[in-house]
C-alpha cells in the first residue's frame, strides 16, 4: 500500500511539473545541428589468449602485414589468439572540428572470450556516406572479466567483449551544418504539440518583436535570424534561454506489462462504469510417500509421490466509478482495493474495450 501512496505522490508531482516555465534549449533543437554515427571495423591486438582464429580475422591479419610489406607464405593460417575482430563506432556531435577527439566503442564480432588488456590499431571510422570522419586507435578500457578452468568451469562479469576508449578517435572531417544558411533559424520541438509550438513563437515575439517567430506545424517554429554568422550566434544565445510554459501532452497511460509499471497522466478521464475483478487461484503440492512391504515379505520398499491440486476463486469485487472520474479518484480507488499492477492493467484494458476510458492505453 505504501508503494502505491508513493507512486501516485510521484504521478501528481510529474504533471505539476509538467505546466512549469521550460527553456527553449531544453525543448527544442535547431534544424540542421545535429548528431552524426561513426562507424569502423578494426583489429584489437594484445590480447592474453582470449582472441580468434576467424577466416575473416585471419584476412585482415594478413591484409595489415601486406601494408607494411610483409607477405605470408601461401596456404599458411596464422595462429593469432591474441588478436580479435572488432566494430569500432562513435557518435561525432555538431561543430566538432578537425584535431579534436571523441569517444569510442569498441564490441567484438566474432568469437573472442574478452578485450581486456587489448589495443586497438588504426581504424578508419566511416558516416553513412562512406567518407572517413575519423581515426581510431588506443588501450580499450574494459569493464568486464571472464575466467575460464580446464575443466570447462567460466565465470564471467559484466561484459568482457565490449570496451571503451576515452578521446580515443581523432576528428579528420567536419560535419557541414545548415545553421548560418538562409534567412531563418527553425526550431525543431522534441514532442510535437500544436500549443506548445504556438506558446514559443508567442515568447520569442514578446522578446523580439512581433513578426519574428512563426509556428509552421506542430513540431517546428520557423524564427527570422541575422545573415552575420557572429550576430546569428548571439541571437540563438539570447533566444535558447527564453522560457515559456509547454502543452500538457494528451491523456495517456501507458503499461509495462514486463515490470508491472503503470503510468497515468495528469487528464487520464473514467466514464461511469461498474466494474468487477476476481483472481482464480491455483496450487499444486507434491507430497512423498514410503510403501513398504509386509514383515519377512520378499519386496523392496518404494518412493511414490502423491499430487494434490486445489482451486479457489475470490470472491470478486464490485465497485462503480462516477462521472469523469479524475487521475486523483482513480489512485485512491486503487489504494482503496489494493489491487495489484496485473489486476489493474486488465481493469484498465476492460474500460478502454467497453469506451469508459478517456485517455490513449500504451502497452510496452
């Protein structure tokens, strides 16, 4: 009962937060700065006996002694435990330029037991174009560890296979942006809302002037921006920590039907309906039992086991909900039957189906 108080404190605080004054940096991105994924496939060398000994592996082995004027003999497979196969990516963040560093990942592909104590050797990482953004190379870090016996016994924490390096690729191309092109700054609202839309065009106009800021859809506020690159810069400092108060999204509740987690919003509505639940309960007990045989018999005795299976089924509870019940009503009905979160994710099912539910039912 308590965890239910608690939850539905939580749920009030949510959407009395949700109507506070937000800043536009916080709700909203501008068109054109984004992120961009890198991506690379490399070898990690150094390895204490946990690499591979893949067909593909053993190529790129041979493929990176031929660059440095090494050929190996025909037909011959070296024996490279101490090297693996690895995927290398990387996320290069708006305005990151030539010389600096990002982090990156590296995650085994093939069938090496663990990275620990590996190096990563240079790789090219590669956007979605094809076009090298940067070059990879370092000592991975790695948060896992796996052990392995001779008798086939392994014991393995966390994830050996995956590691990190720390400023561990060096940016050779930048990103182009679109933000100093045209004579406009649009603004991009990580939820779409008509209002809040309207509400941020209304706030830069207050502080600009009327005419500045446009609401084209429910996601985008098209502002009207200086050409000078320098002046423009400014500007968008000036308008990303504007505040104006958001859209309360729609009444929505949404269900984890894997943790048992259920989420109402704050304008969540019940129609009038009766409803009615009960649990059917089922359990099963395994008893054994000794037969033995009679005195001076020529028998054995015998472990039997005698299965009892019971059911029963609660008496089921009746209660009816009024008219446009609120959020409030429905956790206190909830705290009043106790009910657990799989009974009332089927209650809350059951009134979307008969229509007495005002508000949209996610199921993840």
């Amino acid at each position: 009962m308590k965890v239910i108080h608690f939850a539905a404190a939580l749920i009030m605080a949510l959407a009395a937060n949700m109507v506070s004054a937000e800043r536009i940096k916080d709700v909203a991105d501008i068109q054109g700065v984004r992120e961009n994924p890198l991506i690379g496939y490399g070898l990690v060398v150094g390895l204490d006996g946990t690499g591979e000994q893949n067909t593909y592996t053993q190529q790129t082995f041979a493929t990176m002694l031929k660059q440095f004027g090494i050929k190996l003999p025909q037909g011959l497979k070296p024996k490279i435990k101490n090297v693996a196969a690895v995927a290398v990516h990387a996320t290069l963040r708006p305005f990151k330029k030539p010389g600096q560093t990002i982090d990156i990942t590296v995650s085994s592909i093939g069938s090496a037991k663990s990275l620990r104590g590996g190096t990563l050797l240079l790789t090219p990482l590669r956007g979605a174009d094809n076009n090298v953004y940067a070059m990879a190379q370092g000592s991975l870090v790695v948060g896992g560890l796996g052990v392995e016996g001779r008798d086939g016994s392994k014991l393995t924490i966390n994830v050996p296979t995956v590691g990190r390096i720390p400023n561990g690729a060096t940016v050779e191309r930048a990103v182009p942006n679109g933000l100093h092109v045209g004579d406009y700054v649009v603004f991009n609202l990580k939820r779409s809302d008509f209002t809040s839309a309207k509400r941020l065009a209304d706030a830069v106009n207050n502080f600009v002037g009327a005419g500045t800021a446009k609401a084209v859809d429910a996601s985008s506020v098209r502002v009207s921006a200086p050409r000078n690159p320098t002046q423009r810069v400014n500007f968008i400092a000036m308008l990303e920590n504007l505040e104006f108060t958001t859209g309360v999204g729609p009444a929505r509740i949404v269900i984890n039907s894997r943790t048992g987690t259920i989420v109402m919003g704050q304008h969540v509505r019940v129609k009038p309906a009766a409803v009615t639940h009960g649990n059917l309960v089922v359990t099963v007990t395994e008893e054994e039992f000794a037969d033995q045989p009679q005195p001076f018999a020529d028998g054995e005795t015998q472990r039997l086991q005698n299965t009892n299976i019971g059911v029963t089924q609660e008496n089921a509870r009746a209660f009816r909900m009024g008219q446009t019940v609120s959020l409030d009503d429905v956790v206190q009905a909830i705290n009043a039957l106790g009910m657990a979160p799989g009974d009332l994710m089927a209650i809350l099912e059951a009134l979307k189906q008969a229509g007495a539910l005002d508000a949209e039912l996610v199921v993840l």
